[in-house]
C-alpha cells in the first residue's frame, strides 16, 4: 500500500491590506472628509457696527475662505454674519450652493457704504451681484437689515472702515 501525505491547503497570507480593511478604510477616510467639509469654517472676526448694531463678522479673505463662505452651516446667531474682503473692486457675484441658510447680502464700498442688497434662498444657484465694483461683501441671515431700516446708502462701521 502507498501512502500519498496530503498537504492542506494554505491560505495565502495577505500581505498589506485585505479588502475588508481597504474597504473599511475608504469608508471611514469619506466619512472624516464629509465632517470636515460640514464644519464652520474657523477664520478670524471684525466687530462692525451698523448705526448702533453691532455684527460679529468672520473675514474671509483668501479664495478658498471666500469658496466655502457659510456652506453646510446649519444656523448662525442673528448678530453674525460673514465679511468677504476682495483684493481689489469688481463686480462681485454669489450664489448660494451648498448653503442652508437663507442670507442677505449688502455689497459694500471701500467706505462701508451700502452699495446694494440682495437676498439669497438657500441651495440656490442663482447669482446675485453688486450693482458697481466693490472689495467688500456682508452676508447675514435673511431679514436682518430689514428688521433694522437699513438700505442701500447706509454706512457701517468697524473693522475695515474704521478711521477712514
């Protein structure tokens, strides 16, 4: 009689990532990149004032600052707001992509000026622009300058306009 010794068969050993861990993997490095693109933006303040209204706005100044603007936030006190700071005049346009809270917008002149005021829907991608160039733009929740009687022609104050 001849034994024959069967070997078992061996798994191969996985080198590196198996798919399970490749897998999970992806998944958890969309999640982290869908939280991270959810979160406010940290970006530096200006105290301005609007008669006697005081705003907090954060600056945004640098292109991608400007690019997420106040997308994916869910609420912002009624006393802030966000101050855009362009690099020189032009006609400034926005939309309002990726943002859920309704807004308006006062364009403003190097002086503070109110040069216009648009209001804004939510997830909308219709623009809105300055009706002359302007470095300036201030978006707050919708209704706010309403609320308070200010129009185009009104000056604000603080943070860029101060001392001028």
């Amino acid at each position: 009689m001849i034994y024959i010794k069967r070997t078992p068969r061996r798994r191969p050993v996985a080198r590196g990532w198996s798919w399970g861990r490749l897998g999970f993997a992806l998944l958890w490095l969309a999640g982290m990149a869908s939280a991270s693109a959810q979160e406010p933006q940290r970006l530096p303040t200006a105290t301005l004032t609007a008669g006697m209204h005081n705003i907090v706005a954060m600056v945004a100044q640098t292109p991608e600052q400007r690019a997420v603007g106040l997308m994916h936030r869910r609420e912002m006190a009624t006393h802030e707001g966000m101050l855009f700071v362009f690099e020189q005049p032009a006609t400034q346009c926005f939309w309002m992509k990726n943002t859920l809270l309704p807004l308006t917008i006062a364009f403003l002149a190097d002086d503070g000026t109110i040069v216009n005021l648009a209001d804004m829907q939510p997830q909308s991608l219709d623009s809105h622009c300055s009706a002359k160039p302007v470095r300036y733009a201030l978006e707050m929740n919708q209704g706010w300058f309403a609320r308070r009687a200010i129009k185009a022609g009104a000056r604000l104050a603080g943070g860029p306009f101060a001392a001028r």
